[in-house]
C-alpha cells in the first residue's frame, strides 16, 4: 500500500481548464470587439498570457487603429474589397497591421498613392508607416508634381504605376469625380467658398471633409486648393464624418432666442 500511496504523490492530479475560448468567442458576437482588458474580464483572469493563448485558438485579429487596443474575429469582420473592416470608428485589416496594410495597399494600386490618399482610405496617419516601409524597403517612392508618390519596390510594378499616375494627372477626368473639382463652373466654387466663410472652424472643417468625401479620389487636397485649407485638416473632418465622431454643439446660446409665453405673460 505504502508503494502504491509513493506512485500517487510521483505525479500531479490533472485538473480541468479554468478558461474557455468560447468565453471570448460569445463576448465578441455580442460586442463585435473588445479591448484586452474586457477580454480578460470574459476569461476570468488578470493575466494577458493567457488571453492570447485563448485567442490563438480562434481566428482573429487586432485592430491597426487606436493602436491595435481592440480585438475582433475574421467570422465577425465584413471585410470590403481592399480587406478593410470597421466597426464604431475602429478599424481592421485582413492585412495585420497598419504597416503590413499600407504596404498591401501600395503594392496592389494602379497608380501608387500620395499619403493624403492613402488616409483617406485607411482613416488614420500614415505618415510613420510609410517612413518605415521605405527605410526597410519595402516600398519606393518619387516626387510627382512637388509630392512624394509611394508606390512598389518591385521596378517593373512601380514603372507602371508611375506611368498611370502620368496619365491621371495629365487627364483629370480620367478619375471620374475624382477630379471633378477642377471643371466645376465658377459660379458653383464660388458659391462653396462664400457658404464656407459663414462657417464657424469645426463647421469648416467638417464642410470641407465633406465636400472632400462626395469628390473622393484626390479631394482633400483639391477642396484644399479651393478654399485654401490644409488637406490634413480637411482629411481630420472626414473621418470624423465617417466616424460620427461629432457632438452637436448647442447652437443658439442659453437663454437666447424666443422668450416663452409664460414670461411674456409675466410683463
């Protein structure tokens, strides 16, 4: 008995797992994302470990916005044609990470991309990552018309590029509405500069993100030329349009306009 009680204690009892990655998979059916720590909260636990050894079980993926904070699955993502999902202002990439995306994106275009044309896409900076692609080499880019184009590394895909980009900034409507803003009658641009200096700056910004929006291709910098605005603050304005990241602003002050007929009375 005394041998057997000796082969008992020579090995561990095992115990049942503690954390479950259905867990995670019912918390994101029913928020469609979550931070890590509304994650570990699901499980049951303060340790990230094993968060993402239960993530490695499904497929998912980590946002490449808000600095990768939020956390979804490929079966709730409904990814559009460039891979690119989001869901209340946070965006996903079936390409990973911001860096890994805008290489993607680069690679697969027709005529490269400015960085202006690039955020419009991607509704975030791309300034860094686009800095980093070209110092590891992964991508090339050249100056186009006084701006850096970013196009592929590969010589035979960024000579075609190059020659695209030649034809679109030759012909400008050969982007459709993209270029639109140039042929538009004076009348109609001079209507949209005077409606916009009765703009307060948010109104302005918001306005021009829109009027950016309805061009699409190239419009933040063309709304830009137009009414003399930096195309970064115009693409600001955009994405907080897609976002509805606006709060409404109380419009007339407290206390101003119509008096109520109860105070009327009261006189």
């Amino acid at each position: 008995m005394g041998g057997l009680c000796l082969w008992r204690c020579n090995y561990p009892i095992m115990r049942p797992e503690a954390y479950h990655a259905e867990d995670i998979v019912r918390l994101l059916r029913r928020c469609k994302i979550a931070t890590l720590a509304e994650l570990k909260q699901a499980l049951g636990t303060r340790v990230e470990s094993t968060v993402f050894r239960k993530l490695g079980e499904l497929d998912y993926r980590a946002s490449y916005s808000h600095r990768g904070r939020f956390y979804t699955l490929d079966e709730i993502a409904c990814f559009d044609d460039l891979g690119l999902w989001s869901f209340r202002s946070v965006w996903f990439s079936q390409h990973g990470t911001l860096i890994s995306t805008a290489a993607a994106l680069v690679e697969a275009s027709e005529a490269g991309y400015y960085p202006s044309e690039l955020e419009n896409i991607l509704n975030v900076s791309v300034k860094v990552p686009l800095l980093k692609l070209i110092r590891e080499e992964r991508l090339s880019r050249q100056e186009v018309s006084g701006r850096y184009l970013y196009v592929s590394a590969s010589a035979h895909l960024r000579k075609q590029q190059l020659a695209t980009r030649q034809v679109y900034e030759a012909q400008p409507s050969a982007l459709g509405l993209g270029r639109g803003i140039r042929i538009l009658p004076e009348e109609l641009k001079a209507a949209i500069v005077l409606f916009y200096s009765l703009l307060d700056e948010k109104q302005r910004r918001l306005y021009a993100g829109l009027e950016s929006m309805k061009i699409g291709h190239g419009g933040d910098e063309q709304i830009g030329d137009l009414l003399g605005l930096d195309p970064n603050t115009i693409a600001r304005g955009r994405r907080e349009l897609r976002a509805q990241d606006v709060e409404v602003d109380r419009i007339r002050r407290k206390g101003g306009g119509r008096k109520s007929v109860e105070k009327k009375r009261r006189k």
